[in-house]
C-alpha cells in the first residue's frame, strides 16, 4: 500500500513538472509572438543620423530594435498614483535624442530629452524603488518588464519620472542598451 502511495506521489510530481514546463514554453511563445508583432517591420528608418557631429549608422544600434523604436513600440503606462494601465507608445527619435510616450487619444506626448534621463531602474534594481500601487497591481511577469526612467523635466528642471512596462524582458534590455548607446554619442 505504501509502495502504491509513494508510485502515485511521483507520478503526481512528474505531471506537475511537465505542468510546469509547458505552462514555461506556453509563456516564452506568447512573448516571442507578441515581441514580433511590436517589432513589424525590420527596415531601418535612415541609414545614418547625425547628432552633434557624430553619424550613427544602423549597424550602432540592434537593427530590429532601433528600427520599431523609430517607428514607436507598444508599451503600457503606469500611473504613479493609481497602477492604472493606459496602453501607449514610445518613439525614439535618434536625430533629435528624445524618448517620445503617447497615449491613444493624448494629443500632447510627453518628450524626454535622452540627455535629461538621470536614471533608469528594473525590478533587478529591487522593489523599493517602485510605488506600491504600481507593484501591487502587477503579476510577477509584468513586473520582470517593468522599468521607471527618471529625468529632469524640460521647462521646470524639476524632477519627474514615468513607469512603464516593456513588451517582454528581452526587449527591455534591448531598450536599456539603446538608450545608453544613444547617450554615450
């Protein structure tokens, strides 16, 4: 009877696994898909840019990258006060050095001169640098594409800061070291 028990108690742990593997394998699909649909279209918007003196060419960035990030990503809002997600769009403009965010139906975008960008933080930097609100409204996947840029705003040179989740956390990555390529010109 225990010999039964003990058979029973690992195959349950055997199908759990294979549970877990495929809900795993389900899940890195669904980003790769979602991934390339934000992407679209690969071509690089101009073969080269200058900016202050310098060109920068496709081949200074990760091509598929730069090219979705001139054309704008899906991304989602987070506001600071509430966690309440608007789905929006970045841009980033090369030529001028800006980080663009929409929202549907905004008509002003928020502009962030790359060089105004004091610092960006991830869920790798830890949970205290985020608002409860925010991370309490988020599943641990969401919060692996998380990401706060905090820059010195334009016309006040105050501070401010603005809380996004990136379409998957590859492209975050690819997003973070755009951005200090571009900021490193």
């Amino acid at each position: 009877e225990r010999e039964r028990e003990r058979e029973r108690e690992r195959e349950w742990t055997r199908e759990r696994e294979r549970q877990e593997q495929q809900q795993k394998q389900q899940l890195e699909q669904q980003e790769r898909q979602q991934e390339q649909r934000l992407l679209g279209s690969s071509d690089w918007v101009s073969d080269q840019v200058a900016i202050e003196g310098c060109v920068v060419t496709a081949d200074d960035f990760p091509c598929d990258f730069g090219a979705s990030a001139a054309k704008g990503r899906r991304c989602t809002w987070l506001s600071e006060s509430t966690g309440m997600q608007i789905e929006s769009q970045y841009y980033i403009d090369v030529r001028d050095a800006q980080f663009i965010l929409k929202t549907d139906g905004t008509a002003f975008p928020v502009e962030i001169p790359v060089s105004s960008i004091e610092d960006i933080y991830t869920i790798d930097d830890g949970e205290a640098c985020f608002p409860q609100q925010i991370l309490g409204s988020l599943t641990p996947e969401e919060k692996a594409r998380l990401f706060l840029i905090e820059y010195i705003a334009d016309s006040s040179q105050t501070p401010a800061s603005v809380y996004l989740l990136e379409a998957s956390r590859s492209s975050l990555g690819d997003l973070l070291e755009y951005l200090r390529e571009l900021t490193a010109l």
